[in-house]
C-alpha cells in the first residue's frame, strides 16, 4: 500500500520544478505554500460533505474520491516542506503500541 505513496511522492518531487504551464504541480508550487494550502482546505471541505453524502446514502464513490485529493493535496504540502508519506507512516507505526488517549496526553500543551 505504501509503495502508491511512495510512487506519488517521487512523482510530486520530480514536478515540483516543472514548467507551471504543464504541471499542475508544478503551478501550485509556483503559487506557494498559501495556494497549496487553500487547496488542502477546500479538499478537506469536500471531503467532510462527501462522508456527510455517505452516511446518508450509503454510496461511498463519492467520499473515496474526495479523500484522494485530499491525500493528493496534502502530499504536495508535504513535499513543499521537505516531508514525505515516509514521515507520517512513521509516526502513525510509532503509535501502535500507545492508545489515542495516551497518545493525546502526551503532547505538549
């Protein structure tokens, strides 16, 4: 399964330098960090109407695919900072061994 997002990371890494007129990528990097985060707002947005659209429904295509553009715009966030799906699967595996509300206390306040 990682291996997809490894894939994409290694695909959004070699267009965060392309020419913006034919990468999408590329253009969001050109905009900025602030572009790429409008982005992942409004995917999110989309996301939570699509899950709200499921529960009622109980069609999921919806919400799948919205969840992926989520993901999408959210490793381009990543990769704008210098992380990668490799960081955030490290540290959800370094939660396995600690409930969520351990986890949760633990952080700083």
């Amino acid at each position: 399964m990682s291996d997809v997002l490894e894939r994409l990371a290694q695909v959004l890494e070699a267009r965060k330098d392309a020419d913006p007129d034919t990468s999408y990528v590329a253009s969001l990097h050109a905009k900025g960090l602030n572009k790429i985060l409008e982005k992942v707002g409004e995917e999110c947005t989309e996301t939570l109407l699509a899950a709200k659209d499921a529960e009622h429904s109980g069609e999921t295509r919806d919400l799948v695919y919205e969840t992926a553009d989520l993901w999408f715009h959210s490793l381009v966030m990543l990769s704008r900072l210098g992380l990668g799906p490799k960081d955030i699967l490290d540290e959800l595996a370094s939660r396995f061994d600690l409930s969520g509300l351990e986890e949760k206390a633990s952080r700083n306040p």
